[in-house]
C-alpha cells in the first residue's frame, strides 16, 4: 500500500473509532442535551443538511435556516474543546449525511407511507435543535 493510502485508512481509521463520533452515532435519534458539544455538531450537521436541501426546493427558507446553522456554530465553537476538531467535524457530517438522508426519502421515495415517515423524522430531529435557539 503507499504512503498516501497508508496514511488516509489510519486516518480514517483514527475519526471513525473516536469515542465522540460513536457517542454521536448512538446519540443521534435523539440528542443528549447533556453534552453540548455532541447536540451542537449534530445539530450543525442536521442544519446544514437542510439548508442544502432548501436550496434547491425552497431557496428563501434556506436564509433562515443559514442563520440558525450560524448560530448553532457559534455555540458549538464556544463549549467544543480547542483540540477537538477532527471529532467535531466527523459529527457534523455524519448527522448532515443522516439528515440528507432523510430529506431525500421525504421528497423522492416512491412509497408514500415512508416518505411520510421521513418527512416526519426529518422535521421531528430539525426542530429537536432549532428548540434549543432563542429565535
């Protein structure tokens, strides 16, 4: 293996066996509020990923969602720990892909019963984290 693969797989290797990201993984259904760096990466993720999806659907919702991502990064970059980074991140994306997940069954499943189910569990986990935002 080369250098650069070699280097990549460990650290790959080294995010995905964090302690933080596997708390993520299980925390994710629904956030502890316990620990806010855990619910403001996730909800960070979960933001982005919605805004993503209201560019292309619903472009003047994807302003007040921008705002509210904003600010759940704030908070996040205010309680997260100088070194702590790379976990942050791989919470992030892991929640956005989560939530982009979620959207795109909500808007192209072609079962309309799991399309409701998505759509539900997509709202229900976005408005777990803008509960949290003042306005």
């Amino acid at each position: 293996m080369g250098s650069l693969k070699t280097f990549l797989f460990a650290s790959v290797l080294a995010v995905t066996s964090s302690p933080s990201l596997a708390q993520a993984r299980m925390i994710d259904p629904m956030i502890d509020r316990a620990d806010p760096v855990v619910m403001f990466a996730i909800c960070a993720g979960r933001l982005s990923a919605l805004m993503e999806h209201q560019w292309m659907f619903d472009g003047p919702a994807s302003e007040q969602t921008a705002l509210q991502r904003a600010h759940m990064i704030d908070m996040l970059d205010a309680v997260r720990a100088p070194n702590s980074g790379r976990e942050v991140l791989a919470m992030r994306i892991e929640a956005k892909m989560a939530q982009a997940a979620l959207l795109t069954r909500a808007t192209f499943n072609a079962d309309p019963r799991d399309k409701t189910r998505a759509a539900r569990l997509a709202l229900q986990r976005v408005r777990e984290c803008t509960g949290v935002l003042l306005s």
